[in-house]
C-alpha cells in the first residue's frame, strides 16, 4: 500500500514539474517577442530623436558658418563710397583742367593736375583697403572657428560621428525587425525603417548643401577681394606713375599700360567670383560625399516614397494593431510634420534666393560696365600718347574724352553703391515683416524641430 501512494505520490511530483516546466517555457517564448517589439519602438524613437538633433546642429552651423562679421556691412560701404568720392573728384578736376582749355592745352595747370591725381590716388588707396580689411576679417574669422571647433572640417566631424551612431541603432533595429516575421506589425516595421534610412539620407544631403555653401560662399568672398586687392595694387603703380608723369612723360605710357592691367582685373573680379561660387560647390559638396562614401543626391523624393509606402501598410491595418504597435501613430504625426515644414521652408527660402540671385546678376553686369569705362579712358589716354602726341590739342581731348567717360563709371559706382543699400534695407524691413527673413526662417525651423523632440521624448516614457 504504501509503495502505490509513493509511487503516486512521485507521479502528481512529475506532472507538476513538468507543468510548471512548460508553463515557464512558454512564458520565455511569449515574453521574447514583446520584449522585442518593446525595444523596436524605443529605438525607433531614439534614432528618430537621433535624427533630429542632427538637423538642429547643421542648422545652427549653418546660422553660424553664414554670420557676417561685425559692421562689415557699414565699414565696407563707408569705404567705397568715400573710394568713390575720391575718384569722381579727380575726374571732375581732369575735365575743369582739360575742358577749360580746349584751345590752349599748353596753359593747363600742373599744380592741378597733380593735385587731381593725389585725390585720385587716396581713392584707389581706399577701395583696395576696404578688400583688405574685409579679407583680413575673413582670415581672423576662420583661425577663431577653427579654435573654437566650429569650422567645416569640425562640423563634418560631428555630423560623421552623429550618423555613425544612428546607422549603428538603424542596423540593430532592423536585425529586431527581421528576427520576428511572425509579429502582425512587421510589414509596419519594415516600411517605418525605410523612412528611418530616408530622413538619415535627407539630412546627410542638406548638410552637404550647407557645408558646400559655406565653404563655396567664404572662397567666392575671398576672390572677390583678393582680385579687387590685386587690381588696386595695378592701379596704385599707375596712378604713382601719373603723378610723376606730369614733370616727366617718360612714365605716362607704363602708367597707361599698367592701368589697362588693374581695369582686366576689376572688369573680371565680380563675374569670376560668382564663377567660383559655383566651382568650389560643387568641388565641396563631392569631396564630402567621397570622404563620406555616400551618394549625397537629393533625397526628398525618396522620403516621399518611403512615407507613401507606410501610409498604405498603415491604410491596411485595423485600428486593434495599430493601438498595440507603441508609439508608431504618435511618429506618423512627426515625419509628415517634419517633411511638411521642410518643404514650406525650402518655398520660402527660394524668394530670397531669388532676390540674392537678382543682386549678384547686378553685380555681374554693372561690375565689369564700370570697370570697362575706366579702361576706356586708358585706351584713349594711351591713343593720345602714342598717336597724337605732336598734336597737343587733339591729345587734350582725347583726355578729356577718356576723363568724361571715367567720371561717368564712378558716378554710377557711387549711385548704385548707395541704391543697392537703400534696397537692400527695403526688402530686410518688409520680408521681416512678413517673417521670412533667412534667419527667421532658420529660426522658425529650428522651433519646428524642438516642437517633434517633444513629441518624440513624450511618447518615449
């Protein structure tokens, strides 16, 4: 009898191990994917937050790489219009002297040819100090980015580092997402990862934008004054020459000469630098793109299809799955906020790139125009030197036709000088009225981006 009970004591013993047995196994087995789907969705939540902050830090680098230095704006314009002033002076004091004596050139003053000249000289001193300020200020500027950590090379450090980590989370979460093809929300996953990889690509493609441009603008600026440096430099020899001309005409030919020189180069500097503008983007942009290994192609048509493709696997699931799939809804609501403002804010941008585009083409056609009068003057000046000089009386007016002509292209420097200001200034007030100043806009994104991190951050706890 009693080794029955034992006997059917050890079996209820068996039967309840091996019941707790399996009920633990199953609950491993059940536990597993949820632990799983648990962490799909706050590693989602961390890549997009991942995401971004990287779009806040290129922004902010942008506000910072695009920053002008403090009253160069004031300084730079002071500069060229007292240059201006000078120069329109010396010419208006060449025409008293030659138009006054039209029939007697012989009588023309020397005293006020020379002193016309000195006028003429502090001008040409002025303009190619102003380069030279600005390019020293420019050189300053970069060595302190570079002390600080925030030059480009800096910045595509952290950006390089930034998208280390979020394709190291990306990677992980698809692992996740592959390891359970069993789970209702997998075809959700998948189509969710692909729009994690084109936010990824869209901000590595808007930095490049931003760091190329950067880099493109700071090159063009430093052309432009470097070639306004080197055609002043030209221009000061040759206004020294003509000084000394007027006691001994040995030196008026190489003065002549040596001022065609600085009229080339002042006729090339505007067109060049904008050239360069447009070289040295490109250059940047694709150099990035190799040190990164990426592509670096715009990437908002793949964003859009990757958000088209989620909205039709969310259209195919009832609202049960959606509830239990964590915070996906919530992060539904922030790529269409995200992709929304980015594309309202690149519809803003274009009007003031159309105004800058407006400016620069300006620049491009009265730059080389004014800077062709005064080789105008040159070329007649170097007519009267060598074809006329036994004929002192057409000499004369071929100088004064030459002086007329460079008085003509320093009046329009000085009045556009002045207009472009007075522009420029009228459209700052009325684009801040309507909120899309460049910083505004900047600004106003960043807002949005502050505005999805909440987002973002609420729905992790």
């Amino acid at each position: 009898m009693s080794v029955v009970m034992n006997s059917a004591i050890r079996n209820l013993i068996t039967i309840l191990l091996c019941l707790q047995f399996c009920c633990g196994t199953s609950g491993v087995y059940a536990l597993a994917p949820i632990d799983d789907e648990v962490l799909i969705d706050s590693l989602t939540n961390d890549i997009v937050h991942k995401e971004i902050d990287l779009e806040r830090y290129y922004l902010q680098y942008r506000v910072h790489g695009t920053k002008e230095p403090k009253w160069r704006r004031a300084r730079f314009f002071g500069l060229q219009v007292s240059s201006a002033l000078c120069g329109l002076s010396s010419n208006i004091v060449q025409i008293g002297l030659s138009g006054s004596h039209i029939k007697d050139p012989e009588n023309i003053s020397l005293k006020g040819t020379r002193q016309g000249l000195e006028v003429g000289l502090v001008g040409i001193l002025l303009d190619g100090g102003s380069s030279v300020v600005e390019l020293c200020s420019n050189g300053f500027t970069a060595f302190k980015n570079i002390k600080n950590g925030t030059s480009p090379g800096a910045a595509v450090k952290n950006v390089v580092a930034r998208i280390k980590v979020i394709d190291a989370q990306i990677d992980q979460r698809d692992l996740l997402v592959a390891k359970h093809p069993e789970l209702a929300a997998t075809q959700l996953y998948q189509a969710e990862g692909r729009v994690l990889r084109s936010f990824r690509d869209w901000c590595l493609s808007e930095f490049a934008d931003v760091y190329a441009d950067v880099k493109s603008s700071q090159a063009s600026a430093n052309v432009y004054y470097a070639l306004d440096i080197a055609a002043d430099s030209v221009y000061l020899a040759s206004q020294i020459l003509a000084i000394k001309s007027v006691t001994d005409d040995s030196h008026s030919i190489p003065s002549t000469n040596s001022g065609m020189v600085g009229d080339c180069l002042g006729i090339a500097s505007a067109p060049v630098s904008t050239k360069s503008y447009n070289v040295m983007y490109k250059f940047w942009r694709n150099r990035l793109g190799k040190r990164l290994q990426e592509d670096l192609k715009k990437s908002e048509d793949e964003t859009k299809v990757a958000m088209d493709k989620l909205n039709q696997v969310l259209a195919s699931k009832d609202v049960a799955e959606l509830e239990a799939t964590g915070s996906v809804q919530n992060r539904i609501s922030v790529y269409l906020l995200w992709s929304a403002r980015y594309d309202e804010f690149i519809q803003q941008g274009l009007i003031d790139q159309r105004h800058q585009n407006k400016v620069a083409l300006q620049g491009e056609l009265s730059g080389p125009a004014i800077s062709g009068t005064y080789l105008t003057q040159d070329i007649l000046s170097s007519v009267a030197l060598r074809e006329f000089a036994r004929r002192p009386k057409a000499q004369n007016n071929l100088y004064l036709a030459g002086s007329i002509a460079a008085a003509t292209g320093t009046a329009t420097s000085l009045a556009l000088t002045n207009y472009w200001l007075f522009d420029q200034i009228c459209y700052r007030r009325k684009m801040k009225a309507k909120g899309m100043l460049p910083e505004q806009l900047l600004a106003a994104r960043l807002q949005t981006l502050d505005e999805l991190d909440a987002r973002i951050v609420s729905s992790s706890r």
